[in-house]
C-alpha cells in the first residue's frame, strides 16, 4: 500500500540537497557560490514540500476503519442467481479480465493520472476472500475495507456500497458458490506511488466515500424510473458521466464521459440495443472505456428501467453547470 522505499529515497534527497546547498558556500566564484545555495535550496524546498505532502498521504490512507457486521449468508438459490446478475452486470467489467471473478486488471492505467497500480482482486475462492468471513467481504463491499483493515481505494470511490443489504448478501453468496479460477491477486491490491500519496496529502485525491454503517433497501424490481435510480445509484456512470450524469469534466479522477441527455432522443430498443451491442443508434462505437458488455447483461426489465430514469431526469442543470460533453 504504500510507497516506504520512494519515501526514503526522497528524504535522502531532500537531505542530499541541503547538504550541496550548504557545501556551494565554500566555493569562492561568487556566481556558482550563490547560484549553487540558491539552486540547491529551491529543489531542496520542493523535496521537503513533496515529502510532507506524501507523508500526510501516507497517513491518509490508513485512516479509513469500520466495523465488521454481524453477516451469515444463506446461499439459497434464490440468492446466488440474483448475485450472479449484479455481478456479471457490475462487478464483473473490473474483476473478470482473463476468466470469471479472476481480476488481473490494473485499474490505475485508465485513471486520468498515474497515481499507482490497483489490481482488481481475484474473487472466486483461489483468491483471498476464501478465508474472509461473510461480514468481512460485506464491509469490503459497503465500506472499501479488506479484512486487514486496509484500505481498497478504487472500492471506496466506486459506488459498489449503494447495493442495498439484501443485493449485497446475494454477491457474497454468488462469490461463495462459484469454483476455484486462476491464481491469487498480491495482497493488498492497491498501491498509490509517491505522487499519488502526494496528491492525497494535497487534499487532490478522494478519501472515497463516506463509511455508512447503516441499512441500505431497493425499490420493488421492475421498469420504473424509480428502479432504474436505483440501479444508477450503485452503478459507477456518474464517476466517468459526471455527479449530474450531464458530462464529465476535467480534473476527475476516472476518464471523462458524455453528457447522458443523448438518450433523451432515443427509444428503448435503441437505448437497449447500444447496451448490447456498443454501438450507439447512429452506428458509432461507444468508448471501450465504457463497460458496456458487462451493463448489456442485465435484463430487459433493468434496462428499460435505466432508460425511464435517464428521460424522467432533468437535464436543465447542465446548462447552468457548464458541463457540455
């Protein structure tokens, strides 16, 4: 998780250039006296500021807790196939790269800065969460917290903590019935470098969302609006389309979307066909940054309740926001 070896080689460099800083005073050319102390206590400052900023990252990133619930998941079938529908529409766009719940995918390389590596985790039980408890994988879930206590950033930045209790039981259960894949993810799986913990300790990363300890329900399933705000609630859109879903804009951390009021001039079957195919009415790929795959595998139902929600919404805000695609 964090970077001890970049740290150290940075206060040795700090303490490198206060001693050049200090050793340019013994050189008699008046020029390379003072332009040498004046050199050497500038990148000397930037050091030292760098440091203190990466320090207080450092400190950042193990301030998030919360406590393990009391969870016992049942299992029923009932629940694992509604798990395996939330996973293959959600979770499944990071964690499945090379094979079903194997994770591998480095989701810091599609971060819009090079803040660190996070490996999506493998969850099928070759992975670490076969010697988690339910409600360990439960805070993992809600909170973005590992059974060690610690923190697993992109978790807590994604909205995978808006599934209501009874969503977030049915993945633990669907996690717990499928077989053994692929090969254990290192442990822990995030790992902000030095100019990550910087901008942490700067205040220019979140700390991820708030730890919520409290119980979480969804509206009857259905193709409602009210159901769709539901879905989008927990589905990451708004990370890449903006708090408003009316376009990203610069200086988030996730690549930066469209304004989602396209949709208001489509149908269902348009809207349902892009979901399923990538290509928008028009004939125009959507990004491959967009998990479009992994959200087409929700059912009819989810997705017409998607798309009543997108056209019940009011896009007003985007032109007094400023926030244009």
């Amino acid at each position: 998780m964090q970077d001890l070896v970049g740290l150290l080689l940075l206060i040795t460099a700090a303490i490198a250039l206060v001693w050049l800083g200090i050793r340019a005073r013994r050189l008699r050319n008046r020029v390379l006296k003072w332009g040498g102390i004046f050199t050497a206590a500038a990148l000397a400052a930037v050091a030292w500021a760098f440091l203190v900023l990466a320090s207080a990252g450092n400190i950042k990133q193990h301030g998030r807790s919360a406590p393990i619930p009391e969870v016992q998941i049942a299992g029923t079938p009932d629940q694992i196939l509604r798990g395996q529908a939330i996973v293959d529409s959600f979770c499944a766009a990071c964690h499945s790269k090379y094979g079903p719940l194997t994770g591998g995918m480095d989701i810091g390389k599609d971060l819009t800065a090079p803040v660190g590596s996070f490996i999506a985790s493998n969850l099928t039980p070759a992975g670490a969460l076969s010697d988690w408890s339910d409600g360990e994988i439960f805070r993992a879930i809600r909170n973005g917290i590992d059974a060690k206590g610690n923190w697993l950033t992109i978790m807590s930045y994604t909205n995978a903590g808006k599934l209501s209790d009874a969503d977030t039981h049915a993945v633990i259960a669907y996690i717990r019935s499928r077989p053994p894949a692929g090969s254990m993810t290192a442990q822990p799986p995030d790992h902000l470098n030095l100019l990550g913990l910087a901008m942490l300790g700067a205040g220019l990363l979140p700390a991820g969302n708030p730890v919520f300890t409290g119980h979480l329900s969804a509206p009857p399933k259905g193709p409602t609006a009210s159901y769709g705000e539901y879905i989008l609630s927990y589905q990451d859109c708004r990370a890449c389309h903006g708090a408003n879903l009316a376009g990203g804009v610069p200086g988030q951390i996730a690549p930066i979307g469209p304004n989602l009021q396209v949709v208001r001039d489509w149908n269902k079957d348009d809207f349902i066909h892009t979901m399923r195919t990538g290509l928008d009415p028009t004939g125009r790929p959507l990004s491959e940054l967009m998990p479009w795959r992994a959200l087409g595998t929700m059912d009819d139902e989810e997705l017409i309740a998607v798309f009543e929600y997108l056209q019940a919404r009011n896009f007003a805000v985007t032109a007094e926001l400023g926030h244009r695609p």
